[in-house]
C-alpha cells in the first residue's frame, strides 16, 4: 500500500493496553499522522510494516518476552524505508546499542506528550532523537528507581506489592525488573539478589 504524501504513517507497538490506547489517542490527534496502526508484538508489527510501510515504528524496548531492540532490527529489514523510534517507561538502552540495532532514537516515557510527538515527527522526518545523557549511574548501572525495586524483590516482596508500595503500575515494576536483570546479567529473582549481594548492592 502507498503512503499518503505529505502526511506520516506510524506504527505503534506496545504490550500494554492502557499505554497503547494512551499513545495511539495521543498521535492519531495529530495533524500531521494520517493513521496510526498499532501492534501489540513483533509479529504484527512485521506484517503490518510489511503492508503499510510506515514512515517511522514507534517501539516498547519491553514486550513481554520480546526485545524491542531485535524487533527494531526485524522490522527494518522487513520494510528498510521505515525509521525506528524506541521507547520505555523502565529502562534505558544507549545511543550507541540504539544504533546498533537500527533505531532513529530512543525516548523514555516520561517525557511530555508533546515532546514524544516532536520525536515520532522528527525520526519520520529523517532526524535522530537521544535523550541527553542522564545523571552518573548506581554501580552496576542501575538507576535509583531499579536499586529500590531491586531492595524490595530481596525482602520477597512479588511484582504487584512492589507496585503497590512504590505507587507503580505492575507493568512498570516489569519493565524495571526486566532493566535490572538485564544490566545484572541474570535471569530471575534469585540470581538477582544473589548478584546484588556479592557486589555489595543491597
């Protein structure tokens, strides 16, 4: 299918309902998009950016089991014209691994609506967006936020009490623990607080 001329097709791909339903009222408002499809992973986002061949993807770094990053890389050889704009509430991926992978830019979902509308407009243009570097990291990288979720999961506390002490939503927690085991290199819960432990994080 062609794209409309002078108006831009974006790809919305995000796991979770309120979020999606957030961000596609938020860009589908918009002048310039003339439609707004969305994915809820990376299957549906290839074929859709097979079909439509949208001007830029807008990318969870966190689906579910799946890595926004690899699917930014199966989406650009699917359909190489569209650009890749990143995005997480938890988490954060370098410029550098961005770019690795393929992505326009990365921005966290923290921003303003109408900053994360001038990113998505400015990568469909052809422009890049990173989010100036944040403040110097906790050791091992992890942010204020991942060290206080990494403190409760020692005390046993599970994702939705997390959530409900911190005043978080269940899939932010997620999102934050799936960061913290990225960047402690471990898989679950135990090798988590086993890690911490040993270089002295908890």
């Amino acid at each position: 299918m062609t794209r409309e001329v002078g108006r831009t097709t974006v790809l919305l791909v995000d796991d979770h309902d309120v979020v999606h339903w957030g961000l596609r009222s938020l860009l589908s408002s918009q002048t310039w998009v003339a439609r707004c499809l969305s994915a809820h992973n990376g299957q549906e986002a290839v074929d859709l950016a097979t079909r439509y061949s949208p001007h830029v993807a807008l990318v969870d770094l966190f689906l579910g089991t799946e890595s926004g990053a690899e699917l930014c890389e199966r989406l650009r050889k699917a359909e190489p014209r569209t650009r890749v704009l990143l995005l997480s509430g938890a988490g954060r991926i370098s410029a550098a691994a961005a770019r690795a992978a393929g992505a326009s830019g990365f921005v966290p979902k923290d921003w303003p609506a109408a900053d994360v509308c001038r990113a998505v407009q400015a990568v469909a243009a052809g422009r890049t967006v990173f989010e100036a570097t944040a403040g110097p990291a906790t050791p091992a990288g992890l942010s204020a936020r991942e060290r206080e979720i990494l403190g409760l999961i020692a005390t046993g506390a599970t994702n939705p009490e997390i959530a409900k002490t911190l005043h978080l939503s269940p899939h932010t927690v997620k999102e934050h623990t799936s960061a913290l085991y990225r960047k402690l290199e471990v898989r679950n819960r135990a090798e988590a607080v086993r890690t911490a432990d040993q270089r002295g994080l908890l």
